[in-house]
C-alpha cells in the first residue's frame, strides 16, 4: 500500500511546480509592461469632490481642445536686458511650433518680464501625447533655443510632466534587477546555500508576474488606476512580501526536515505549521491596503487593490509553489548546508539564546528601556510637515523643468504659468474679478475672452465664465496656498458658485484631503488589524498591546525621520501621503513580525507555559525574522533608483522603520513585555489556566527547558 501511494505523494508537488512553471512563462513578461497602462498625469490622481478636481472638468468648456502647457522662459546669456529683436524673434520661434506635431493650439507671443530680463511664451500641447511627449519637449526647445544671446528653458505642467516620465522610465527593469540582486545577496548569506535563494526568488518572481497581469487587465479596462509610484511599490512589496513569507515557511521546513528526514512530509507539516501566521499576516497587510480604498484621493484608492492582489498572490506562490520544490529538493535545497533544527543550532542562534537570557532575567528593565528610546524617538513626531514637497524638491537630482520654473519665478510674479483658475457665474463676472483682483496674494487678474486678446469679450460657456489669476508667490508655496484659500473664502460672498482651481489649488486640496485620510484610516486599519490578532492569539490583551507598540515604533520612526530628512536629506517637507503611506506599511507589516513571533509563543505556551513560551519562541524565530525584515527593508530601500522625494522619503521611513521593529520592538520589547506580565496576557483565553506556574517549571517543562539548554 505504501508502494502504492508513493508515486502520489510526488505527484502533487510535481504538478504544482509545472502549473507555476507554466503560469511564470505566461505572465511573467507582464512585470515589464504595467507602463503600458500607467499615467502619470498628476491630474488624474486629484481627490474626487475638490474644488480643484471640478475646475478641470468645466474649464474644459473654454477649451476648443484640452492642452498641457510648456512654458519657454528665455534669459541672457550675460544676464542683462532682452531687447526688442530678442522678443520679436522669439514670438517667431513660438509662432512656428503652431503646426507643428503635438501642440494643440496657438503658441502665445513672447512677453517681457518687469526687470526686463527675460522673456516667457506659452505652448499649449495635447495631454494624449504619453510617450511622444519628450520628443515634442524637445522639439520646443530647439525652436526655442534658435533665438540669438538667449538660453531657453521649459518649465510649466508640460516640462514637469515630462520629467516625471523620464524618472519612471526603465522602473520596470532598473528597481525590480536592483530589489532582486539585494534579496538574493541577503539570502545566500543567510542560508549559506545555493539553491535555495533561487528558489526563494522565482517564487517571488512569479507572484510578482501574476499580480502584475491581473493589475494590467484591471487597467487597461478602467478598473484600477495606476502611476509610475503604484506600480514601483507594488513591486517592491510584492518581492518584499513574498520573500519574508518564504523564510518563515523554510526555516519550519528545515526543523521539520531534521526531524523526521521524510521530505514530503517536512514540507506538508512545514505548510501547516506556518499557514496560520503566514495568512493572519498577509491578512493584515491586504486589509490595511484595501482601507486605502475610503481615500478620496485617487492614487490612495489605487493603492489598496493594486497591493492587496500583490500580497495574495505572494501568499499563493509561498504556500504552494515554494512548498512543491522544497519536497522535491529536500535536503539539497541547503546543500552545501546541513539542515538542523532551530534547537539545535549554535552560531546565530546561539545570539538568540543570549537575548533570550536577557529577556528572562531583566524583562522589566528591557521593556521599560525600549520603550523609553522608542518615545523619545515619538518625541520629534510633530516636527515632520507633511504639507506637500515644493517643486524644487519634487526631484531628488537636479531636474530641467525645476530649473526653468526658478529662472520664472526670479523675473515673472512667482505663480506666472501656473495661475489660479476661477469659474465663474458669467453675471457676477465684473464683482468676481474685482473680489479677486483684491485678494491678498493676487497679482494679475484676467478675464479668457472670446478671440484671446484682452480687448475682446469675455468667453461664456453654459453661462460661466474663466478667470485666470496670477499669483505673487510661488506656486506650491504656503503663501500661494495660503491665498488660494483666501481667495475661494472671498470670492464665496460674491458668487457662492465661484470655484477655484489649478496647479496650487490641487496641492491645496490634497494636503487638506491627507488630512482627513489620515483622521479616517489610521483607525480602520487599528481595528482591522487588532481583530486579526484577537482571532489569530484568541486574546484580548496581548493583541491590543502588540498594536501599541508597532504603533509607538511608526511615531518613533517618523519622528527620526522628521530629523533625518530636515538635517540630513535636505527636505523641507514630504509629501502629503507620506505619512499615511508609512503608517500603513509600517504598522501592518510590523504586526507582521509580531504575528510570527506570536504565533510560534502561542504554540510552545501549549506545552511549556508562558514563560518558556516566550524563550523558546523568541530563540526559535529571531533569525528568521530579523533576516526577513532586513530583507524587507532593502527591498524598498531599492525606491531610490527612482529619483522622486515622494518614493525617497517612503523608501526611508519603511526600511528604518522595519528594522527598528525587528531590532528593537519584536527582539526586546514584545517578550519582555509578555514575561514581565505573564500568563496574564493571554487573558481571556484559556491558556492562562494552562500555563505553568512562573516560579517553577513542571517536570514536563524542565525536560523541554534541559533539551532547549534553558537552565
């Protein structure tokens, strides 16, 4: 009978590694083609019910055609005044690019700044250029530069947008070669091994292959949104995931392995023994992921789903692929390696066994000292601003349309090509202008007309009017959000349908919807997350405490970064998402950790009671999961390729915030906290009429206690 049934138990595993083997050929490819579908139109990611969001869809009404405009902003080569034929010839050049591919409408001539030092013009492009957008860029630019003693810049909604292209361009080979060799170094100095980190990382691979064509499908039909920043975090959370979810189930295969020597059966016990808190854990990230979803920001919402479908897919391929191979290889998956059970290693867990000494003699003086360097982290929380990167910053290199949008804002009032946009009702048109024109912040006000020429009358559409009003300071300053609010509240009084939109007004909008993101979220993945460990742990207590912690580690951790960024990066903000984005990942990925020490607690409590439980758990996972979350952290540490502050800043936060979790709160904090209060914390589950008494082991438990060397 066993004869019999032996060609089966290969069977399964075979046919799992063939099927994965077949679905990695077919969308494996889809990894690189998520560009196909991305947009990185800033616009399209603007919070839905905004004023801001509102003004694009009616001033589409005073467009014959929708255009993204460059702005040409023309100096002296020695830095003097332009002079008349310099302006004349430069309102030829723009004049030229009439016809030309892209643009989609009538160049503006060239106009003389104040100080008489430079000259600006305006080229209106079409918005559906997507990759051709760089060659019409450059095209301007030449026609432009042909205006003798000058140099030529482009700056405006046009030139940032192609900047921001050219920053996202080669994301899909550049990030995911730059994550993958990092993971795979950090794997073959963990396991000593060859085979094995290959494994791990075609697992990961294919995860990453079918979460990407499942997001392209969505996409390419309208269902889910994405940019050039959703679909590098989607990456790089999916190699991060996958990977960490690997480890755990591999080091319960090689414990299982030393054990029985029956490969197949090591990777079925190893299988169930890790499905709980690989998929409680998973559970945690999918779901704080998809509460991005009661975002009223667009890129937020895309977020959630775009994550979620990632991590299933990385719990699909752990759980199936990874465990086929790992019977198949059995012991050669280490090689050249032995396999030897948690217990029985010395080296790296021998440091585990040290902290885990540690732990059970001073656990009150561990916790409350992690706890104090962890607030007096917390301490420089509200120090961080997150009202937005200004555009000299957006970039983390130097980048041309910068550039030009300060040689603007040095010679044209500081909002000059990005204006504020007033609709209007066209009756109170003569109080609107009038209330705008004397809003604090207002430098110009000026009516669209019919011909385009100030003389001429006023365009009138559906009974509404466009009014453009430029302001003094720059466009993504405070000052010129500042005014855009003092502008909607003054403008209020004279026409109550009065809207105000454009460039500033987006920011705006967006800071302020964060805002009110963050009030909305941050306790729907709490209590997301706090009910998964009450149904994981079956307690009360000690769920609400390992909340606390990765809570306090998220504060700590953007308190340091508030630090970090002002002294050491240079930032004088971050972006609005930012610290939304941190919490999510940082919280739900440190709960993470929390569940595969916890979890492993749990299950050593059953037999040994709490305060064994507690030792034995800590020695058992403490390589696995500091070496998962450094895997994790250089996975998005590998976001500075693309050279945007956003993904920067994120890229920093997630990375020092997932290794000060496994570090400090998982290593030292979490099982001080739960020797010191003992069984307690189980509370109220029946585990805390189980477990041993605290100041002596039963015979049982000091049998286990001598063979796991814990005197």
């Amino acid at each position: 009978m066993n004869t019999a049934r032996r060609p089966v138990r290969w069977l399964v595993p075979l046919v799992l590694v063939v099927v994965w083997l077949g679905l990695g050929g077919a969308f494996g490819s889809y990894a690189g083609k998520l560009g196909e579908v991305a947009t990185n139109d800033q616009a399209a990611f603007l919070p839905q019910n905004a004023q801001s969001t509102k003004v694009i869809e009616q001033q589409k009404a005073f467009d014959q055609e929708e255009t993204l405009p460059a702005i040409v902003v023309w100096t002296t080569e020695g830095g003097g005044p332009v002079d008349k034929a310099q302006q004349e010839a430069a309102t030829r050049q723009l004049a030229s690019l009439a016809d030309a591919d892209g643009v989609a409408g009538t160049p503006s001539p060239a106009l003389r700044s104040e100080d008489g030092e430079a000259l600006q013009g305006v080229v209106p492009l079409s918005p559906e250029l997507g990759d051709r957008l760089a060659d019409v860029l450059e095209e301007v630019e030449t026609a432009a530069a042909e205006v003798p003693g000058t140099r030529a810049q482009l700056a405006g909604p046009a030139a940032t947008q192609g900047d921001l292209s050219e920053a996202f361009a080669g994301i899909d080979g550049i990030l995911l070669g730059v994550a993958l060799a990092a993971v795979l170094l950090i794997l073959l100095l963990v396991y000593r091994s060859v085979l094995l980190p290959f494994a791990i990382i075609i697992s990961a691979v294919f995860a990453l292959g079918v979460a990407c064509a499942i997001v392209y499908v969505l996409a390419d039909h309208d269902i889910v949104r994405v940019d050039g920043q959703v679909q590098g975090i989607l990456s790089i959370l999916v190699i991060g995931a996958a990977t960490d979810y690997a480890l755990l189930l591999t080091a319960r295969f090689r414990e299982e392995l030393s054990h029985s020597g029956d490969k197949v059966a090591a990777a079925v016990a190893a299988t169930r023994g890790s499905f709980g808190a690989i998929t409680a854990s998973a559970a945690t990230v999918a779901l704080g992921l998809l509460a991005l979803l009661l975002s009223d920001l667009t890129n937020n919402r895309a977020l959630g789903p775009v994550g979620a479908i990632g991590i299933v897919c990385a719990v699909l391929t752990t759980l199936t692929f990874l465990p086929a191979v790992l019977a198949l290889m059995g012991r050669a998956a280490f090689w050249p390696a032995k396999p030897r059970s948690a217990d029985a290693e010395t080296g790296g867990h021998g440091v585990w066994r040290r902290v885990a000494h540690r732990v059970d003699t001073s656990p009150r003086r561990m916790w409350l000292g992690t706890m104090a360097l962890l607030v007096a982290g917390a301490a420089f929380f509200p120090t961080l601003q997150s009202k937005g990167v200004p555009l000299d910053e957006l970039f983390v290199n130097d980048a041309p349309s910068v550039a030009a949008q300060q040689t603007l804002g040095k010679h044209f009032p500081g909002g000059s090509g990005q204006p504020a946009v007033i609709i209007a009702d066209a009756d109170e048109r003569a109080d609107v202008e009038k209330a705008a024109a004397a809003t604090a912040g207002v430098a110009d006000v000026r009516v669209v007309t019919e011909s385009g020429r100030p003389d001429s009358a006023p365009l009138v559409a559906d009974g509404r009017v466009r009014i453009d009003a430029t302001l003094t300071a720059a466009p993504d300053s405070d000052a010129a959000k500042d005014a855009v609010g003092a502008l909607r509240e003054r403008l209020d009084t004279v026409d109550a349908s009065a809207l105000v939109g454009g460039y500033t007004a987006q920011q705006y909008d967006t800071q302020r919807t964060a805002e009110h993101d963050r009030t909305l979220i941050i306790p729907v993945v709490l209590a997301i997350i706090l009910l998964i460990l009450v149904v994981l742990l079956r307690s009360l207590l000690l769920p609400v405490l390992l909340v606390a912690t990765v809570a306090l580690n998220y504060l700590a951790t953007l308190g340091i970064a508030s630090l970090v960024f002002e002294h050491g990066f240079g930032f004088s903000g971050t972006d609005a998402s930012v610290p939304l984005y941190g919490f999510v990942f940082l919280v739900a990925l440190g709960v993470d950790y929390n569940i595969f020490l916890m979890s492993r607690v749990r299950e050593e409590t059953l037999r040994l009671g709490t305060r064994q439980g507690v030792l034995r758990g800590l020695i058992a996972t403490g390589g696995v999961i500091t070496s998962a979350g450094v895997v994790l952290a250089a996975t998005f540490a590998a976001l500075i390729v693309i050279p945007l502050a956003f993904l920067a800043q994120i890229a920093f936060i997630v990375a020092f915030g997932v290794l000060l979790d496994t570090v400090v709160v998982r290593s030292l904090l979490v099982p001080a906290l739960v020797r010191d209060i003992g069984p307690k914390v189980w509370w109220p589950s029946r585990l805390t009429r189980e477990a041993a008494d605290e100041d002596g082991p039963t015979p049982r438990q000091g049998e286990a206690k001598a063979e796991a060397g814990l005197g």
